[in-house]
C-alpha cells in the first residue's frame, strides 16, 4: 500500500468509497438509500479515495471503519468526487490514522430536506452497493 500521492487534492474523476455500516441504508435489491449519503449529525460526509488501493486494502479499510465503530460493514457505495461537485459540495483530502486516502465532503446545507434531496441524486448515482468479501469458512 504506497501514500505516494494521498495528499494530492481530489479531482473529480476520482472514485470515492462510502462504506455503508447500517443495512437500512441498503434497498432489497441491494441498491443504496439517501441516508447512506446524509451527513447527519455533521456537516462533513467520510469518504474513502480508491487512490492507489486495491479491492482488498479498501475493504480492509472499511472493516477497519466498522471496527472503530462497533458496527458491522454492509457494502461500499462508489461514486465519482464529480457526484458531489455537482451539488456545490467539496471533497478535501482529510488524512486520518490508518487511513491516509480518507477525505470529507463539505459544503452541506444546514436543513435536512435540502440534505436529502441531494442524497437522493448521489445515492441514485451510486446504484448497488458492492458486498463486503465473504469470510474463507
């Protein structure tokens, strides 16, 4: 795993990971609802750079998440940085320990019906969550 480039500003081609920790925010058919894209209680939305990592070191990084948090990791939702950009929202490089490719969507409305309405179009944009790997039994 190299951080060559981690601190770099994101541009919005780049894929973002939002790691999905609660299966409410997860549709029967394995699409992703808005409030896996709502900021509350913050106005800053955590997401991860696909930058340099491979599918393992990024769930790697999504269990990690999980485990900080005593929850359980559901799925990853991928959207380009340009989903958020389009709304007036932006995604800054935020490092943090363990996870130098983490970054923050900023830039949210304070009210939450506004919130929501751009969750929607982000989630909507994401489609289906991919599945955490299965454990080797």
């Amino acid at each position: 795993m190299t951080e060559e480039g981690t601190g770099k500003p994101v541009t919005a081609d780049e894929q973002l990971a939002r790691f999905i920790l609660q299966r409410s925010h997860l549709r029967q058919d394995g699409t992703v609802k808005q409030d896996a894209f709502i900021p509350h209680p913050w106005l800053d939305l955590s997401v991860t750079r696909h930058l340099q990592r491979t599918e393992r070191e990024l769930w790697s990084i999504g269990q990690n998440v999980a485990w900080q948090t005593a929850k359980t990791l559901h799925g990853r939702a991928d959207v380009r940085a340009s989903d958020f950009q389009r709304h007036r929202l932006r995604v800054i490089a935020a490092r943090v320990e363990g996870n130098p490719n983490h970054a923050n969507v900023t830039g949210w409305p304070t009210e939450k019906p506004a919130q929501k309405i751009i969750a929607q179009q982000i989630a909507a944009a994401a489609g289906k969550a991919h599945q955490p790997p299965r454990e080797p039994a």
